[in-house]
C-alpha cells in the first residue's frame, strides 16, 4: 500500500493505521500541498511516521500546487502547522531526494516487473497522481486499485455541489478518473457519503492518550481531540482513516459500481463528482453526454 | 389555480385532476411546447377540460419553443398525438385568443387589483412563466406561490444530473428561480424526488374505466393505463398530478426551504438544480459562490 | 424605423439623427433599462424626441432588466440622469400604456398585414427584442432587417472578450442571433469594429450649439461636448448614431455577411460574439462545433 | 535552445533550422504526441536529426496525449508517417532513456547551476512543458525564455475562436501560462497572427532539392513541396519554423507585451488565447475579470 497524503489531521490518523495495522504493508508515502503548504505535509508526515517507528517508509515531496486552481491554505482549520499545533517532536529524518512522482513509478514499475500489485490510496488533492498517470502511464501495471478520498454521490462540503479534495484540482481529479478508464485501473470513491460515519468519541481518545502519551495512541488520541474541540462535538469522523480502514475490511462498506465523471465547467458545480444512479438497461439514448465510460465504486453506505 | 402544461400524458392527469377536484379553483390553463409541439398541447389540453365539462376554463397558447435549447420532439414516448393516441373525441372549442404571458398576466393583474392571491402551477419547461416574469414583473403581486413539477435534489432523469422539464430550457427555469427571489414570489419545487413515489395501479385504472368509460374518469384510467404499458409495469407514477394533489393535501409531503439554485454552464450538470443542505449556521465563508439568495421549498419525500 | 433605445447620451445623439433626418421614418421608440435604468431612459427619450419636436412618435417602456445577469448602472459614465446631466427641459408627455413588447408587436403585425417591412435598430441590450421574439415569432413577417449597435468581431470593451450591449445581456443577443436564424430575419451587426470611427470634433459641437442652442443641434451639440470632456479628447464617436447612419448611408461601411455566435459560458469570453472569418469552402470537418446557422452581416470597415 | 515537437511536416521543418543555423546550439529535442502519435513523432525526429547530421542532440519521448482532451489523429493531413510519407531513409539511432519531462529537467536544472539559460521552444500542444512546470517548477531558474507555436490574437483554425496546438491541449496551455506568470518566466506567442506569412515557394524548394537531394536542403525542400501540394498553392508558409526564425532574427517581428490568458470553458471558445488589447490605463474597473496577471509577448506582424 501506497499512501497520497496532504497531512493534516485526518492523514495524521490515516497513517498511522496505516503504518501499524498488522494486515497491511505500507511501501512509501508521497506529499503534495493541500490542507498545508507542501513543506508542512512533509514534515508533518515524516514526523507521524517516525512516531510510529516506521522511519522504513520513504517520503517524498510532490506538487506544491493544483494544476489550474489556486492553492489553498486552510492553516485556520488544521492549526499552524497543519497537525493540530500539538508541539509533537519533529522527525530527525529527512525526505527522499526523489519527486513523489517518481518515487510512484518506481515502486510501481518494481511491482509490475515482479508481477506484484499495489494499492494506491491518495488522501488529498490529486495533483501528484495526475501527474503521475499522464507522465508514466505503464505504471498501471503495478496498481491493483486506487481508492481516493473525495468526491460525494449526494452533496458537496467546498461547495453545494463539490467536495474539498476534488474541489482544490478539478483537473487532476478529471485526469485520475480518464486515465483509469483508458488503462484499465480500478478506481474506488470514499467520499462524503460515507465519510462522516466511522466516529471515535472523545472518551475514546482520552483512553488512547492516557495508555501511551507519547507513542502513536497518544498522537491519535491528541488528533481526535483537535478535531471534536474544532467543531464541537464529543465525537469525531475518523476522516482519511475511514479510507485505510476500507482495505482492512472491506465488508464495512456498500458499494456500487457506477458511472461517474468530474464537472469541470459548471459555474456552481465545478469539482461535482457526478455519479449516475440511473438504470442504463432502460433506454437513455436521448441523453447527449451519453454513459461515462468511467465506472467507479462507489462507497455509499457503512454498514 | 392556474396550470401551465405541455399536454402530454402527465398533465392530462393533472387537468383532470385540478379541473375537478371540490377543494379547487382552476381559473386558466396556459400552454407551452415541450412533451408535445404547441398545437398538440393546445389541442389537447382542450380536449381534457370538455371531457371535465370545463369548457368555462379558458385555454391559451404560449411559447412554442424553449428560450434557447432546441425544442424537443417526445412523441415516441407521449405517442404521435402526444396524450397515448386514444382516439380520444377532440374539444369543439378553440384557445383563447391572447397569448399565454398575456392570459397570465390579465388573470394575476385582475387578482392582484382585488388582493386576490393565485397559485401557478407550471408542469412544463418554464418557458411562459420566464418570459411572463421578466415582460410584466408587477404580476408578482397577484402570485400566491409557484408551485412547479420539475428539478431533483439528488438524480435526474434527462441526465444524470438534470430533469427533463428543467433540462429542456434551463434559461427559462433559472430565470424564474432569480425572479421570485427578486419579486418575492414564493417557490415550491415537486422534483424527482418524490415524483415517482405517487402510484397508481393497473386494477385501478381498470376500474376508473369501467366506471365511467366516456367521462374524465375513463380518460384517466386509459391514460394510466397507457402509463403501465410504456413502462411494462403493474402500476405508474400519477406525474404530474402529484404536484396538484400536494396543493390538495400539503401534509402528504415533507418540504424544506432550501437554498437553490439552476447550473446552467456545466458540460455535464446544465440544468441540474443544486439543492443545498449543508448547514450554512456553520462556517462556509470559503464556498466562493457564498449561499444562494433564492430559498425553494423542496419537497423532499412522500409520507 | 423603429428604434429601440436605453438613452444614454449615445442613443439620445441616434434618436436626434432618426427622428430629423428626411429619409428616415421613425415610427416609434421602445426602451430598456440599460445604461441608465429603465425610468431614466423613458424620460430621457420623451425629452429627446420633444426637443426633435417628434411628439407623434409613440415610446414605450420595456424590460427593467437583463434575462439573467444583473442590472448594471452606469450612471458614472452618462451621468446622474443617464443624459450627460445637461439640465435639459424634460418632456410633458408620458411614455404609451403598452409594454414595449407590445408596441413593437402592434407595429410589426400591422407592417405584416399590409405587407410593409420595418426597419429595426436596437441600440441597447437585447433584451426587449429577444422577449419580442420568443413570445411573438409571427412578428418577424414585418422585419426588414435588424441591425443591432454592439458585438465585435475583433476585441471588445466590456471585457477582452465582449462588448457592453452583449456582456450585459448575453441570452437576450444569443435568441436574437438563434430567432433571425430560425425566423429568416437579415440581422446586420453594428459593432466596436466600427464604432469608434466615425467621429465630431468639439468645434463642429460648439457650432451645432450656436447654431441652435434650445434645439436639437444645440442638443447634439452638448450630448457631443459631453462626451469629448468625458473621455477627455477634441473629438468624440458618434456612437450609437453610426447605427443609424448605416441606414441612411449603407456604402459607407463595408460589411460582410460571417456564420457568427455568442458566446454564453466561457470563463472570461462570455458575451463575446464570435464571427467566423475562416474558409468554409475549405476542410473544416475537423471543427466539432460546425458551421454556425447564424449569418451575420457584419460591419468590418468605414470607408 | 530545446524544442520541444510534434513532427510533423512543419516541425521536420523548424527542427532542420534549428539543428544547422551556425547561430543556434540546439542542445535536446522533446517530443509530445499531436499531429501525429508519439511513436511516428520520436522516429520523424529521429530521422529529421540524422539527416542533418545531429545524432549528437539527445531526443526523448514524452507525454501520448492531451491532459484532458482525447488524443487526435492527423495522418490525413501529414500523411501516414506524419511527415509527408517521403520514404525518407529512417534514423539508425533510438530515443534517450528518459522521459522527455525528466530529459527537460536535466537539461535546465544544469544550465541552471551554470547560470546558463536555455531558450525552449515548443511547436506542438504544450502537454510536456505543462508537465514539466508543475512538477519541477525549480528549471524555471534555467530558462531565458519559452517561445511557443501556437495561439491566436484575432482569428483560430481549429475552431472560429482557437489555434490547433492549443485546442489540443488547452489545459496544459492555461497551466503554461499561469506557470510562466507565477515562475517569472518570459513567455512568447507565435501565433496565427503571423504564422501564415512568411512562405517559400514551389520553386524555392525545387532548387533546394536539386542543390541537395538526400541532405537537409533536400528533405526541406520535399516538405515543403508536400504542404504546397496538400493546400493547392505556389507557396507554403514556413510554419513552425518561423518561431525558429523569429530567434535568429527578432527583429523580423512585430511583437506587444500583452494581458493574456486561455479560455478553457467556452462552449465555443474553449482554446482561445484571450489577447487584451484594451488600455488598461484607462478605466477598466467594471470588467469583473480584472486584468491577466500573465503579460505574453504576442507576436503581432511580420515586417
Ligand atoms: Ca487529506
Ligand atoms: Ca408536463
Ligand atoms: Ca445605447
Ligand atoms: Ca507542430
């Protein structure tokens, strides 16, 4: 597994699982700006993964900006430093000298010459998987699937219509969804019509922080109790996680294999991940855009 | 009352419906093309309101074609005469001779001079009520509300983002959404989400025939029943008479005042309502289209 | 003739050309809301036509507002009362009962029954003309031609991309452009190719005033003056009056008739009309959009 | 100087310019799939090199097709090969290992830590520069300047609004822009406004072939007699290669530092280079675009 992240306080979580759970294998985590400035989601990763004692994982810097639209900064909603302002000790390593895109080929062209697959899980803005799949499209051979974090079937948070992650590169997210159409790549959506349900409460993560201050149950424990102090509540979305968590156990989720396209041209729906519900065995043929050739899975439900 | 259709199986229902229901008070039918070309509907919204004994309701055609789109031709799906070619006994009676913006707005200036108040209910692309809204705005004054059959918070049907009346003049539905909220004009929307969920069935169409096989009875039954066949199914949706019945029994619907609003530039969500239901008490100041200043009371669901 | 008009001090210099000139035969004035709003320029045109001593001249107000983009003011640029803030003695007569649209339709039909053409001149946004023609088609057996004043083959003022008459209601020009199509009305465009050309000195100004100082040359003479301090030159363009001029004078442009579109949705191109200059004699099968069906006889040069 | 190309007619053409003019160092060639797909581009260029004697310039291949638009075929319009289907004798060498986006790197990374700068020039979409620039946006330290081949001020080809290189890709056009503006780097349109002008005749490239016929001068002259053939002429314009020409000697153009930007969401407009030729020191303060912040030095006549 191979993470795609814009750490932030979800990723934070994300990972973590990520690194730690037993079933799983994390290969190497790639960067790109998002919730931070790239500089602060390297640090910030580098940093949860050497708490984890996975100082085995390469990091590696990405795109620092979206492909058309402007960056954003949502320094006001992740803290500072785009982790919550915890004051967690910084990692003592430093990045890969490789750009994310390639440390993505690399693995992924070893893989495909070893005849492995990996999965792909990006957590952020696709910016770095755009490029990735435009520059080395024989990566593929190396993918068993990409399940993203983003997107939304029924309503939009950026916008009525459009989730952040796919809102902050419209582009790139249309680049993603063409690309694993064209070269045959599995394409999962975890979005925003599952994302707010997996919840930890705060008594929760209290049990965590007081368990192991200072290891990886107290940083997750710290980063939940951000997020239910940011907005309010006494429990909290396990956020980016939830998408790691659906690897681990995929019974977890309803989903459904479905058309969907990204909107990049509407005045208020630009970023809308326009998933199709209808029944195309009917006759649709007076429809002009006609069926999507891209046909995702659609996490809909959490059982 | 006044309706404004596209006569059509649908609205045939509706006529009946809103012609002879006690509780109700059908001053004027106005007519658009849409489902059938403008002498079509004419002819056939005429023919609906003498089997109702209504030839006291006046008839008026309107606009033959959508502000910009294309017009459509649904004859394959409404049959050639566009009402089920029943052999139905065509209306003696001819349409008024005004033009329907200009019956609309005598009807809504007349009521408006007596503080009268009337609901317009448009089954049809908005074509007439766009342009009645934008030639005469002092009508507003004799509206009690807009109630119109059209749009879909969650999935279209002409598109996966858009339905059918709203897509075939997008212009028009958008106007209409900016005018009321301009004009102060209160707008009700019966969409798709709970378009499909008013039945009725085979067996009882078959009675409504048996009981009165010449009169509006009949013609509904005949009509549903061509309904069942075009869908191949046991029962069909009552359409567009649901959006009468809702000014029936308003308790038979749950409704939310939403912000909303029409795309009208996306490549693949022109059309489509944006309904919003995010919870705008939070912080949305990043949403760069800010909240829409038009609020439509959507109905949501069918109890 | 029939002008249709949102005095400006523009369209006052064009309305003084149409209603004096002998070859001319100004049959009425219909006005929108535009450079000034629609009050201002109802106002504006009575005062103009007394002073022209044309009271016989019916003037009708119409559409108070774009189709759907907002109502601009641009009371900055033609000042307070739209008409260069001149204090001229305003006209003792009212504007005719009948919505612009009407009168129009009055006048148009009537031309029809008797089989004469009209002229038409819009030297505003479109708005009332695009009303016009969705709601009254058969009005088009009365047109001659119409020539609008705005567009631009080349670059625009408005934006980069549009000009003002078009950007400010750019639904209103793409139904004009779609109707004279569909309806077989010559449409002939009068645009920024031209429009800046012909021009008046301030001296020849100063001697309309003196000439007449009460009278319509005193009129022109100030409107001209007004415009010359305005833009700061020692001369001005006469503006909307080139329109006017084109049908007194038609070989002092030289126009060609060019498939033309405007644009309704581009990012920054909205508003602009797009006149095709390339080969269509050639192999153009490679372009998706086609041929346009719309043939514009469009002003390119003044001799 | 590193072109960057689609070979193609026109580029074989600007590639022999660019590898024999004593006054050029034409240091790597890129390649990108347009008028051809990339596979023919890499061996056309090849070829084109080796008969110029330049197996020297290091050659890579790069992106297969658009960001977002689907690859186009215009073998009909280049023949079979691409490049004239001359049975010119093929290259013996391949292309380098890397990437075209990693040889770019490379090579302005280099002059860079030299304080070199390298003059790019792209003929064809700009799908690898756009790469290049996002995910290395630190080579902008080692270029002097990118002239690309493409755009249009007044009129397109490709479409009524816009040029073919662009339209082809206008995605990676906008991020070419944007980039250019954000990284400081000098950028130039040689544009249809001039590309059709500087030509060569039939006869010219007779005596080229006859002074030569298995050289440079020989291939050059076969090329251009093939595009004389193809549009029916006496002459054909030296295409690509006048981007070339205009380093040689600068001076043979007019050119304009100009407000510009690509429209990407027109729905006939989509590709148009947006040339501001309106004086912003004037007051332009109602154009809710405000001006470009990417200022483009267009290239406006030939002298
Ligand atoms: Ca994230
Ligand atoms: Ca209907
Ligand atoms: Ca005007
Ligand atoms: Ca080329």
């Amino acid at each position: 597994m191979i993470l795609d992240v814009d750490t932030g306080v979800d990723d934070a979580c994300a990972l973590l699982l990520a690194a730690l759970h037993p079933d799983l294998d994390l290969r190497a985590v790639t960067c790109v700006g998002g919730n931070a400035p790239l500089a602060d989601v390297v640090r910030n990763t580098l940093t949860v993964l050497t708490t984890a004692g996975r100082d085995d994982v390469p990091v590696a810097a990405g795109a620092d900006r979206p492909l058309l639209e402007d960056p954003v900064d949502a320094r006001h909603v992740h803290g500072q430093d785009g982790m919550g302002d915890l004051d967690w000790p910084v990692a003592a390593r430093a990045a890969d000298d490789r750009h994310a895109v390639e440390l993505l080929r690399d693995h992924l062209l070893a893989a495909a010459a070893t005849g492995e697959r990996v999965t792909l899980i990006p957590l952020a803005p696709l910016t770095n998987i755009a490029l990735l799949l435009r520059t080395y499209p024989a990566v593929a051979q190396g993918i068993e699937r990409i399940l993203f974090m983003g997107g939304a079937a029924a309503v939009g948070n950026a916008t009525a219509s459009a989730e952040f992650n796919i809102f902050h590169d419209p582009e790139a997210a249309a680049i993603v969804f063409d690309s694993c159409a064209d070269l045959g790549i599995t394409l999962g959506m975890y979005g925003l019509d599952v994302f707010y349900e997996p919840r930890i409460t705060r008594a929760q993560a209290a049990e965590l922080i007081a368990a192991d201050p200072q290891g990886p149950a107290g940083l997750a424990g710290r980063l939940v109790t951000f997020q239910c102090d940011r907005f309010g509540g006494e429990s909290a979305t396990i956020g980016d996680a939830g998408a790691v968590a659906a690897v681990i156990a995929p019974d977890s989720l309803t989903t459904s294999k479905l058309p969907a396209r990204v909107e990049l041209t509407g005045r208020y729906t630009r970023g809308r991940t326009i998933v199709d519900h209808r029944d195309w065995s009917g006759d649709l043929t007076h429809d002009p855009h006609g069926q999507s050739d891209v046909i995702v899975d659609v996490a809909l439900a959490v059982d």
